[in-house]
C-alpha cells in the first residue's frame, strides 16, 4: 500500500482524486449531518437523498442580491476530458480566505453523494506546484486551473479527516469514530507481519467481482484494535467494526461456546460465498484458526487449543431496519419504506434463485446503508437447499419467535415460504412504521387511498397467512411490485 499522503488541511483535492472517492464511498463514513463550524481542513461525505439541509454548517457563506447568488460560483469539472464533477465554491461573508468546496458526480448513479471540504487558504499548503496556482491571494481560484494529475498519483488509502471535536457532534452513532491515520495503521501491520493481508482485503473490497479469502486472526485483531467496538450481536456471536485506514468492514466473531459448531459455520460460509448482490450483505473473508491459549481449569491455568471462527461482512453505515422503526423522525418517509420493500423482495428473489433459504428474516437482520439501500445479512441459520429438493424437516426449532412461519414451529417444516412469513412481518412494521402493532387489525389505520401501500398491504396480508399453501412466492410478489411500478 503506497502512502499518497493527500493532507485534506493542506490542499484542495485534485477532480480525479474527489471523483474517485465518491465512486468509493461504500469504503467512507457517510456522516448524517455536518457539524456547526467545522474547522479548516474538515471534509464531509453526505447523501442529500437523507441529509437535504447539509449547507448548514453555522458559517455565512453568501447574500442574495436581486436573486442572485454573491460570493459562490459553480463549473463543472473535467477527469480523462470529459465534465464529470459539479462543484460549488465559495467563502464566507467576513473571511474570504475560508473557503468550502460542495462536489458530485454528474452521474446519476451517483449525483446523491456530496463531497463538502474547507480550507482556510492563508494557512501555509503543501499543493503541488507544477499544477496548482498559488492561493496567496484572496480571490476564489478557477478549480479548471488545478489541473488533472496523473494516473499513478491517484491511488487512494487514506481515511477522511475528521477532529474530534467535531465527529463528538457528528452523531450519536458509537460506529462511527474517527479512523486511525492510514500511516499509523500500516506501521502497525508492519510489525506484525500483516502488511499483505491488508492489500489483499482493500483489494476485495474494491473489486465486486473478488472473491472471499482467508483472514488470520491476528489480523482482525488488528484491524478491529483487539475487539474493542462493539456495533451489533447476535445469538450466535458479536460484531465488532474493522478499520483498515482507508475503510471499515464488519468483523463478526462466533462463539463456539454457544452451540454453533464447525457444522454451522461451514454452512453459514456455503451460503454467503453463493451471494453477489446490492441487497445481500457483501462477504469479504473468513477466519478459521486455532491456537494457543492460557485458560483457566480448577484453580489453575492450561494452555489449550482455541479455535476462532470469525466472518469478514461490508460495513453497512446506517444501522438495522430495527433501529429505523425506533427512529420516529423517517415515520413518515413513505417513499424510503417502499423502497427498502422493493430492495428486501430484490435481495430474497436472489436468494431463493441461488436455492439458500434464510430462516431468520427479521428487522434485525436487514442492514441499511448510506442511501438507506437495504441489505439482508447473518445467515446462521440458513440452508441451502439441493436442485429438486424444496422441503425439509427439523427437530431442531431456531430462529426468533414471531417471526418464525407456523409450519416450521408446529411440524417442523421448512419451505423457501418459510422465509416469505418472516418477509410478511417485515412488510408489516414498513407499512406500519412501527414494531408493535395488531396482528389482526393493523391494516385498518393505513391510508387506502395510495395504490401503492394498498398493493403492498395486500402482499403483506398473503405473505402471514398461516397456511403455507396460501402464501405468494416471491416471484410472485416481484411480479407483483412491478405492476405497481406500471400504475
């Protein structure tokens, strides 16, 4: 990994640098709101699909004359000769050498991810001098006159800066704590012999088409600085945030102890290496070593065998459908819990298309990420199920009551409409907003008149009959979904 050294309180961005970024910032904190007053040198990745207000910053940056803008300019900025990147500039009303830059991509895919650096440019500045002007004077600089730099000195492996004083206000989400430099990091792979482990895992990260790999355990406990923050925990085991320097990744660690065996393991493992898609957690790596440890046995101490079991899973930024239902300020956002029900029924049409049966779908279990995209994860419990096969029996009950279909708790049954009862209750809290609710009567508080929660409240409704028989698939459901989208 090379050290670019891109000093974000020393220099503006070049446009190749900003745009490589925000077609990467899966790999970023995507912050919910930016602080009051961040100092010179803060930058900021924001999803103004969710965050419409983020030039709030406490600062004055323009007065409005005859309905024009003073003191803010905008252009579009070129990468490889073609306009890639808007860019608003501009400076505050009492200092014109603090200035902030707000960029995104001309890209549709991407115009909903906003870039907002500030820099007081009377501080001294290490830009490059073969292409930046000076910044000496107070005058707002033409971001065309920055040039493009080369190829080979846009390789990206550092963290965004964040004081932290700021990211204290940022959010309440103990997640998200300020990265350890990508230079400290390194020195501290290095001493340990880990350094390839490192690359080979932002390798994987950024290409969607890597496959998982073998992880040591000493380097998740590196990365995750000895299991020290906690971000979610399961039945069968804990998930603790990795930071590599220039990203997160979510590292679950499994306890045996708790009855999940090798058996489980290798299963859980069968299932996510099958699974590549936009509403399926990403899996990365696994971990799967034993070794020596000082334990305690009858009032001494034994060095035994210990076998660690850990999954390498994308860091999904915005917490679980669970946590959203509690958030009383989305309630109303009828157009985020639709799509977050299209995105389930994506994800579950793909499972059930590669024969894995989840077994444990539950608000839980979906993961929201900065575009509030969901994704399903942990499968624990699920199986995949063998071409012709579409039915099995168990003695063995798991999964989160409520939540479970009647067929697998009375007989033991298990159907791919085992996982369409748990997409039912899912459904049910979306159209609800809320996690308790009447079974029976939850439908009669909701607004009719909208075809698409009418059409919706009619999926939910077959999807939790207790007859199995009566159940949609959930070919049928996207059948379903799609000729909601044609009304």
């Amino acid at each position: 990994m090379e050290q670019q050294g891109l000093d974000m309180k020393t220099r503006w961005l070049m446009p190749r640098e900003v745009w490589h970024i925000l077609q990467i910032f899966q790999l970023f904190t995507v912050v919910h709101k930016i602080p009051q007053k961040p100092p010179s040198g803060s930058w900021f990745l924001i999803n103004r699909r969710v965050s419409r207000f983020f030039r709030n910053d406490g600062y004055q940056w323009q007065r409005k004359k005859n309905g024009r803008t003073i003191a803010e300019a905008h252009e579009y900025l070129k990468v490889d000769n073609e306009e890639r990147l808007s860019c608003y500039y501009a400076h505050t009303e009492n200092n014109r050498t603090f200035q902030r830059r707000i960029y995104w991509m001309v890209d549709p895919a991407y115009e909903h991810i906003v870039l907002v650096h500030y820099r007081d440019v009377s501080e001294p500045c290490n830009d490059r001098k073969s292409t930046l002007p000076s910044e000496s004077s107070n005058a707002l600089l033409p971001l065309e006159a920055m040039g493009d730099p080369p190829l080979c000195e846009t390789k990206l492996s550092f963290a965004p800066f964040r004081d932290q004083a700021s990211t204290s206000k940022l959010s309440n989400d103990k997640s998200s704590l300020p990265s350890e430099s990508g230079t400290a990091l390194w020195a501290s792979l290095e001493m340990t012999g880990l350094p390839t482990e490192l690359k080979s895992l932002e390798g994987i990260m950024i290409d969607a088409n890597a496959e998982p790999g073998r992880l040591s355990y000493l380097f998740l406990r590196s990365i995750t600085r000895d299991f020290s923050q906690e971000i979610g925990r399961g039945g069968f085991g804990v998930v603790y945030l990795g930071d590599l320097g220039g990203g997160k990744v979510a590292v679950k660690k499994l306890n045996i102890s708790l009855g999940f065996s090798d058996t489980d393991f290798v299963d859980e493992i069968k299932c996510l290496i099958q699974t590549k898609h936009n509403n399926v957690v990403r899996f990365l790596g696994y971990c799967a070593d034993t070794h020596g440890e000082l334990v305690p046995l009858n009032g001494s101490y034994v060095i035994a065998e210990v076998p660690q079991r850990l999954l390498c899973l994308e860091y999904v930024p915005n917490g679980n459908l669970q946590k959203y239902l509690k958030d009383k300020s989305y309630r109303d956002e009828w157009q985020i819990r639709y799509k977050m029900i299209r995105g389930i029924c994506h994800g579950l049409n793909y499972l059930h298309g590669q024969r894995i049966n989840h077994l444990d779908l539950k608000p839980e279990n979906i993961l929201l990420d900065a575009c509030m995209e969901p994704k399903i994860t942990d499968f624990g419990l699920s199986r995949c199920f063998d071409e012709g096969i579409s039915r099995v029996y168990t003695k063995n009950i798991r999964g989160t009551l409520g939540c479970i279909a009647p067929e697998t708790i009375n007989y033991g049954e298990i159907t791919f409409k085992s996982d369409i009862y748990g997409l039912g209750i899912i459904i049910i809290k979306l159209l609800t907003g809320h996690h308790n609710y009447d079974f029976q009567n939850w439908h009669t508080t909701l607004d009719m008149e909208s075809p698409q929660v009418k059409s919706c409240i009619e999926i939910a409704q077959t999807c939790v009959a207790l007859d199995q028989h009566e159940r949609p698939s959930i070919v049928e459901i996207m059948q379903k979904l799609n000729d909601i989208e044609r009304l």
